[in-house]
C-alpha cells in the first residue's frame, strides 16, 4: 500500500565551489523536505547532473570555475530542463538581471537562511510551470517572448490592483482565459489596457 499522502519530495541538483556552502545548503534543503539528487564544484558538472538526473529544480552559484553559474543556468533554462535559483553575494546585485536573461527563476542573495530558501524555491518551480504553460501556447518563439512580458505586466497590474501574489495572479490570467475563451496573450493585453475589470 503506498501512501498517497506523502508527496514525493523535490528532487534538486545543487552547483557550489566552496564546500561548506554547499554541505549547508544541502542539509538546508534535506530539513526542508527536498531531496539532494547531485551536487557540483563547477558549472559544467551542473549541466552534466541536471541532463543525466532530470532533477526538479537546479541550484547554482553565480561564481564557479570552467563555467559559471549564468552560462550553466542559460544551458539548463534553455533546454527546459528544470528551473533555476541563481545564489549571488549581495555585491552581485548586476548579476541578477543577467541571471535572470539567462533563464533563472529566482535568485537567492547571501548570506540566506532557512526561511529564504523555500519561497525563492516555490518561486522558481511556479514560474517555471508558467514558461511551460505559455510555450504549450504559444509555438513562435518571439511571439512568445512577447507573451510572457505581456503576461509579467498584467500579473504586476493584478498584484497591485487585486492584491494577489504573483502565482495567485498567474492562475487569474489562465481562468479567465479559459473562462473567455481567449489565449493567456489577449487576457494579459486585455489587463494592461483595462485592469482586471476584463473578466467582469
């Protein structure tokens, strides 16, 4: 009999040069209920882990030696294989917009603890089920470029204006949707110009 209950925990593969950050991360991650699949010193291993163990999620060190942790993420993010937290010192800070072109998900700055760690995760893994959601929808690639701006647009105006979080606001943008009948392009769009009075 299998419990049914108990949900399988995340997978995740974890890249860090400095030892001691990553035997702390690591244990971090296992007293959270997430389970340590592979572990790198450098940002190629991280590739080759992710590629061989198909992980859930892929946490990478901005600075690590053959590749960095912005080239791993581009190469991971861009093969879909998993979504990506990016850990950067606070004096990275211009780092975080590339990471982010590169395709990381969120990004965690440190020092962090604990209670940083779980919600840059559930970040990342949300945004990652969204990119794929609107790639299903969305086949040309620049078209879908401008989707998923359209559609990051229209979840800032829903925050703002219906106090949502930001998943809550993407699950917003998908109902009325397929409420309407409309891609998730035209109710972003619709957002912009009139505010969630569009599904009214």
């Amino acid at each position: 009999m299998t419990q049914t209950d108990q949900p399988t925990p995340r997978r995740v593969v974890i890249a860090e040069d400095e030892v001691l950050i990553r035997m702390d991360l690591a244990e971090m991650l296992g007293e959270e209920g997430y389970d340590v699949v592979g572990q790198a010193g450098d940002g190629q291993q991280a590739i080759d882990l992710a590629e061989e163990l198909r992980p859930d999620l892929v946490i990478l060190d901005v600075k690590m030696p053959v590749l960095d942790g912005i080239a791993a993420a581009e190469r991971i993010a861009g093969a879909r294989i998993a979504p990506v937290v990016i850990l950067t010192a606070f004096s990275q800070r211009d780092l975080v917009e590339r990471a982010r072109d590169a395709g990381a998900m969120a990004y965690l700055v440190k020092p962090f603890s604990k209670s940083d760690l779980v919600p840059a995760i559930e970040m990342a893994v949300s945004r990652f089920a969204e990119l794929a959601m609107l790639e299903s929808e969305v086949a040309d690639l620049t078209e879908r470029l401008e989707t998923r701006k359209a559609v990051d647009r229209a979840k800032g105006v829903l925050q703002e204006q219906l106090h949502l979080s930001e998943p809550e606001a993407f699950r917003w943008i998908q109902k009325t949707a397929m409420d309407l009948r409309l891609s998730m392009r035209q109710v972003a769009d619709g957002v912009i110009t009139h505010g969630p009075g569009i599904a009214g």
